[in-house]
C-alpha cells in the first residue's frame, strides 16, 4: 500500500524528494524493497527516478513539529 500511495503522489506533484516519518522513519530497511517494487511497476518511471523517498531526520520528534506547525499555522 505504502508503494502505491507513493506512486500516485509522485505521479500528481513530480516532487524531488518525499520524507516519511512514523513507522517508515524506524523499519525503512524493512519496507524499502517492496515499496521501490511496487512504485517502478505503478508510477510513471521519468517521475520516479527524480523522486528520493527519505526517512525523517527529526526521529520520534516529527509528531511534535507537526503539531507545531499546525498550532502555528491556525494562531496566524
């Protein structure tokens, strides 16, 4: 699912890079082959080879920057 999830968003936005926190960020090595599987057979393959699919850098923070970001965000 997590590969064609992805595949569609790249498909759509044709992002340079997408970052996944949560469950991917901790098992990445776990999920990546299938994942990359799926999306070379589903996505457009000129999109996919742009695209990166990183784990997040900010570790069990993430949640706490999102909450943040969307306190900010509705303050404004």
């Amino acid at each position: 699912m997590l590969g064609e999830t992805l595949s569609v968003l790249v498909d759509l936005l044709n992002p340079q890079a997408i970052i996944l926190g949560g469950v991917y960020m901790r098992s990445h090595h776990l999920l990546e082959e299938e994942m990359y599987r799926v999306m070379e057979a589903e996505a457009l393959s000129v999109s996919a080879k742009v695209c990166q699919i990183l784990p997040s850098a900010l570790g069990e923070q993430i949640g706490d920057f999102a909450a943040l970001s969307l306190a900010a965000y509705h303050a404004e």
